[in-house]
C-alpha cells in the first residue's frame, strides 16, 4: 500500500508542471497557421449547422461565440484534454482561444 502511494505521489509531481502548462498559448506562430485555424473553425461550423439548422439562429443572435474545431483527450493515471479554437464577434474571426483541462486518478 505505501508503494502505491508514493507512485501517486512521484505521478503527480511529474505531472503537475505538464498540467500547467497545458493551458498557455500564444497567438499562432505565423499567418498561415491562423488562417488555417480560422478555416477549421468555419467548416466546424458548417458541419454544425448543417446538422442542425437552428445552430444558426442562436449564433446570429448571439454577440459572440467560440469554435473548437479540435479537443483532444488522453489518460492513463494522469489524464488531459484540451484544444484550440477561434473567437468570432460578429460573424468575423476576433481571437483565439484554448480548452484545457487535466485530472490525476482512477480514469474510467
């Protein structure tokens, strides 16, 4: 039993600096990169509404919304999730914007 926890232990010193860091991002390293993003995003948003076409009347009506066009996920004792997506105001692309989010124990 005390072997057990000190692998948690040793686990969750080894991660919890990872688990930090999976948060922090900066603005997409070149044009090419955000327009990308951007364009992911828009066809994310497409698909949506072409699935449910009353998506579009809560977005026109909204100030604001975000795409995420990706969330990734993976756990084994230590688990995390996270993903990249755009801002539009308006209609137009305003910003970028980060999902993260990690857990340390039993992943079921």
């Amino acid at each position: 039993m005390r072997s057990i926890a000190r692998l948690l232990a040793a686990t969750v010193c080894l991660a919890a600096p990872g688990l930090g860091l999976s948060g922090c991002e900066s603005t997409p390293a070149t044009r090419d990169s955000a327009e990308s993003r951007i364009d992911a995003a828009v066809a994310t948003l497409e698909t949506m509404i072409r699935r449910d076409p009353s998506i579009r009347e809560a977005i026109d009506d909204a100030h604001g919304h975000v795409v995420f066009s990706t969330v990734g996920s993976g756990a084994l004792i230590v688990g995390g999730e996270g993903g990249g997506g755009i801002v539009f105001e308006g209609g137009r692309p305003w910003g970028t914007a980060t999902l993260a989010k990690g857990s340390i124990g039993l992943q079921i």
